[in-house]
C-alpha cells in the first residue's frame, strides 16, 4: 500500500525509445498484456520534451512537438546522449543536427536552455527521466493506483554507463528499477507469451530497428529464454533515415531554385524533418511517390517528390550494414544462417519495405514475423517480466516489494507459475568483453563477450548488466567493494591537484620518460608477441625462456632508451630459431 494514497501499489513495463516511448501493463482479469493509450489516445508517445522559457512548465509527447515553443526548447534524441561523453564522435556529430544548444559541463553533455526565466544546463538523464515520468503517470491514471517500480528496456548494445545513467533517470523519475532488459529479449518474451507453441525449441533471432538504435540477438527458446548471442549499433535508425531524406530534399530544392534551402531556421528545419519522417511512413505503406511539401516563407511552397526507389537508393546501404552486423551475431552464436528458424521484426523501421525485402532474401519468407506491433512488442515483454518477476531468481535488492500485492482488475499482480513460466528461465550475455590493460598494451579480457549474467569474478555483472569490483586481498581474505560511477570527468581531489602542479615542474623530464615507457611498451609488444605464438603453437619451453629473460631484462626499465633497440634485435636473432 502506498503511504501517501493508501492505494494499492504497481509495476510497469517501459520501452524507454530514442523517437518514440511505450508503456505497457498486464491486467489482472486474463493475464494479458496491454499497452496503455496516452492522454492523445496514442499507445506510443515521441521522447520530446518541451521547456517553457518563461514559466516551470514542462510539456511531453505530442505536448511538446505541437507546443509552438522555440525550437532551441524542444528536445529529443536524449538516448543518443545519454552516458556518453561530450566529446563522444556521435555526439559531435549530432550537435551538428540538433536544433538546441549542447554543451559540455564536467565531461559529460548538457542542453542550454531558458526555462522558468533562467539559463540552465540540463543532463540526458533528467531530460530522460521527464519521459519516465509520463510513462508514470499514464499508468497511474489508467489504473488508478500508485506505480513505484517498472522493467526498463534498454538497447543491447548499452554499456555500463549508459545503463547506469538510465537506471539514475528511473530515480529521478520516482521509479524504482526492478530490472533493465534488453530490447530484443524483452520482444522475444511478448512473443512467447503469443506464439510460445510455434517458438519453443527454436532458435529465434531478434531483429530489432527502431528509430535511433539497431539490436540483433539470437536466443534459444525451451520453455525459458537463453541468449546465445547479441550485436548492434547504437546509432542508426529511423532518424538516421529521416536525415538522408532531408539532405535529399535541400539537393532538390538547390537544383529547381538555384539557390541553397534556408538552414538557419530552426523551425523550419523541424518542420522539414516532420514531413520528411511522414514521407517515408506512406512509403513505407504504398508504392506511389510522397510529395513532401514545405512553405518555405509566406510567398513560396516547395514540393519535393519521394519515390520508393529513391528511398531505398538513399538508405539502402544503412539496411544492407544491418545484415553485415546480423552476419556477426550468427558468428558469434557459431550457427549458420540456415539454423535460424524464426526472424521477430521489432521496431518501426523494420515496416520499410525494403527492409523486409534484405531479410526475406537472407532468412526467406516463411521465417520472419511481425504478428506483434513493432512499437508495441518491447514494451509488451517488460510488462511480462514486470508481472512475474518475483518467480525470477535474480538480484533484485533494495527494490520494490512484489510480494502482497492487493488486486484488481488491471495489476501487474504475480500471477501463478504455469501462467508466464518462461519468464522464469531467462539469461542475458554482455555485449563486449570487459577487461584491463596489461604489458604489452594487450587487453586481458576478465569478463569475455557473450558471458552469461549476472556473473561474478574479480569483476561482477549484475542482473541489470551494471558492472561493479571486488577487491579482495589474498592474505587476509578481506573484500573491499570499489563503487564505479560515471560522472563524465576524472577525480579531482586536493591530492590529484598537487600531483599536476608537481608534474608541471617537471614537464622535460617526464617528457624524456614517456618516451622511455613507450619504448619499453613497444619492446614488450614485440616479446608477448612472440609469447603468445609460442604457447599456441610449439609450447617450446626454450623458446618460452628466452622470452621470460628478455621481459625480465624490461622490467629492470634501463636509463638508456637506446638500449632497448640493441636487446630488440639480440632477441630477435636469438628467437628466430623457435619458430
């Protein structure tokens, strides 16, 4: 019960999306699973929020894209800023797109805005936390009740931080994260819950293109869920398509009128976008060109005429990488293409004809499956997991209570084990090796890609894919647990201050010793080189000796740099006879 109502307490599924956002409950009355309609009677609401300038309001959704504010005010894409740094390649590159203000404050990007009479500086996951907050209050006023916890979706192919900086906008938002899933497992559970008697003892793969990230995982399905392998690109999308049809219009209307189409109007750009994004809808759904229309000022209209075919010639190669990062994951799972039995389309890119057309030719027709709403689908599955998760072993600490939940008619209240029972059998695998650097500029993975979690070495991965470190001293058996946290900049410590006056001092002589470190650094590239050849290979003890020799004479880390050139060419005389 909540303290503050007194009403019953829920949990939610929620597709946090980079365009578009969905939430979704599962009702008390059959156990199925429902997306739930904003106030605009939409079951998917744009991730826009719009600041007032002058006053605290703040507007979401279909509120904010209608809102006439300034565009420098309205903003969007915060998926593609969050846990990123500010000098992160794609943010560079969308700054360039945007029509508000990023900046970089600590290390990490911020939007500058005016809102309630003042210039602020606002982080992704705040700007994220506002469209949590939405998803919230759908619910509560759908079901009448408080909501406090909820499964959040995020894409694959988010790292530590950008999952870290999601579950910090759930917080923000008042909710409580029972558990981050991925996007395309989290499809793959709707589609059990619909199909389970066509997908059990399958393996599935996961094809999931949204409107700013593309996800491809392949699972295994025998009553539970396992996660063989997973790939993906955390930049291409919906948005990157609409900006490809953009640049087509503006090379159209240079070649009729001579002359280059305004950039420096932000709402106009935002309008084009608009057109540009329903162009390809319509494409999407007939052969007949679009026209995209635009009244570039009072006294001017401009139409541009899209086909079909111009489309897929403008995003044909973004759809063909897709099966290029596909290819990859088959790799990865050590199948053949031949050995997926069922393709799940996911996302609202995956409508554009020509993608369906690549995957058909790949997987064949009677493989792929779009049964379930592609903006709907992701949403769905959190939703089932949400409902049964207290039947799910995992790491669920500090956490909403799913216990003793009072029911009515919509609830996400547990429901009995034969109800969504695969649910109870679900593993996830981490979308990149984890490790450290060690001699030799070799990275020495501790936490290999594809590792089931949660898992645990010196490094342990929790259910929610967040990484934190054990330091454990050997002697006395003592653990120390080291807290990881992204704040976008180094540690700045009066200590840290007074080593970087002391170097300053010193700038020549450290100057002459990075040199001397690289030189050793490239030395014992060469001689672990040689290492790992040799315990691949002949395991020549011999050969493995004058190897440790050499690295030993490099950790003695003599005065002269030049000496390192004469023991370079000493061992490589000494260990061409090794083979």
């Amino acid at each position: 019960m909540s303290a503050k109502s007194g009403k019953a307490t829920t949990t939610i599924g929620i597709d946090l999306g980079t365009t578009f956002s969905c939430m979704a409950i599962v009702n008390g009355v059959n156990n199925d699973p429902e997306p739930v309609a904003n106030n605009f009677g939409n079951r998917i609401t744009p991730s826009v929020i719009a600041y007032d300038p002058k006053s605290s309001s703040t507007l979401i959704g279909e509120a904010a894209v209608n809102s006439g504010l300034n565009t420098t005010n309205i903003i969007y894409d915060a998926k593609r800023m969050i846990g990123r740094q500010a000098n992160d390649t794609s943010v560079e590159k969308d700054k360039k797109l945007w029509p508000f203000v990023v900046e970089s404050n600590q290390g990490k990007p911020h939007v500058k805005l005016m809102h309630n009479g003042n210039e602020i500086l606002i982080p992704p996951e705040q700007i994220s936390s506002e469209v949590l907050k939405e998803m919230k209050a759908i619910a509560e006023r759908f079901l009448n009740t408080d909501v406090t916890g909820a499964v959040i979706t995020v894409p694959a192919y988010f790292d530590h931080r950008q999952r870290a900086e999601t579950m910090r906008a759930a917080e923000i938002a008042g909710l409580k994260v029972l558990r981050l899933i991925n996007e395309p497992t989290a499809a793959a559970i709707a589609y059990m819950n619909k199909d389970k008697n066509e997908l059990n003892g399958k393996t599935v793969m996961i094809f999931d293109l949204g409107g700013g990230t593309f996800d491809v995982s392949i699972v295994k399905i025998n009553d539970g869920i396992k996660v063989i392998a997973i790939a993906g690109h955390n930049h291409i999308g919906g948005q990157d398509f609409d900006e490809s049809i953009m640049e087509y219009f503006k090379k159209c209307y240079k070649e009729k009128r001579s002359r280059d189409f305004p950039t420096n109007r932000p709402k106009l750009l935002s309008r084009l976008r608009l057109n540009c994004r329903e162009a390809k809808h319509i494409l999407s759904n007939r052969e007949q060109p679009a026209p995209i229309t635009i009244e570039v000022n009072e006294d001017e209209d401009f139409t541009c005429e899209l086909t079909r075919a111009k489309l897929n010639e403008m995003i044909g190669p973004m759809l063909n990488g897709t099966l290029d990062i596909v290819d990859k994951a088959i790799q990865q799972a050590k199948l053949t293409t031949s050995k997926i039995d069922l393709v799940l389309l996911i996302g609202g890119s995956t409508r554009i004809p020509k993608m369906q057309e690549l995957l058909t030719k790949k997987f064949g027709k009677d493989k792929l499956r779009h049964r379930i709403n592609p903006d709907e689908a992701v949403a769905i599955g959190a939703s089932l997991l949400a409902h049964n998760l207290n039947e799910f072993g995992g790491d669920i600490e500090n956490n909403v209570s799913i216990q003793n939940r009072v029911r009515n008619e919509y609830n996400t209240n547990p429901c009995s084990r034969s109800s969504h029972n695969y649910t109870n059998d679900l593993s996830e695998v981490t979308a990149l090796s984890i490790g450290m650097e060690v001699r030799g500029g070799q990275m020495l993975k501790i936490i290999p890609r594809g590792t089931r979690y949660p898992c645990e070495a010196v490094f342990k991965i929790d259910i929610n894919g967040i990484l934190h470190v054990t330091e454990k001293e050997v002697e006395t058996g003592n653990t120390q647990n080291i807290d990881i946290k992204y704040d976008g900049k180094p540690q700045d410590d009066p200590d840290i201050r007074r080593i970087v006056e002391e170097a300053r001092e010193h700038e020549q002589e450290d100057a002459k010793f990075i040199e001397l470190i690289n030189k050793r650094k490239a030395f014992e590239k060469v001689v672990y080189e040689k290492k790992w050849h040799i315990e691949d290979n002949s395991k020549n003890e011999t050969a493995l000796g004058i190897v440790k020799r050499y690295l030993d004479w490099s950790d003695k880390l003599p005065n002269d740099i030049k000496e390192y050139d004469k023991e370079l060419a000493k061992f490589n005389k000494e260990i061409a006879k090794y083979p």
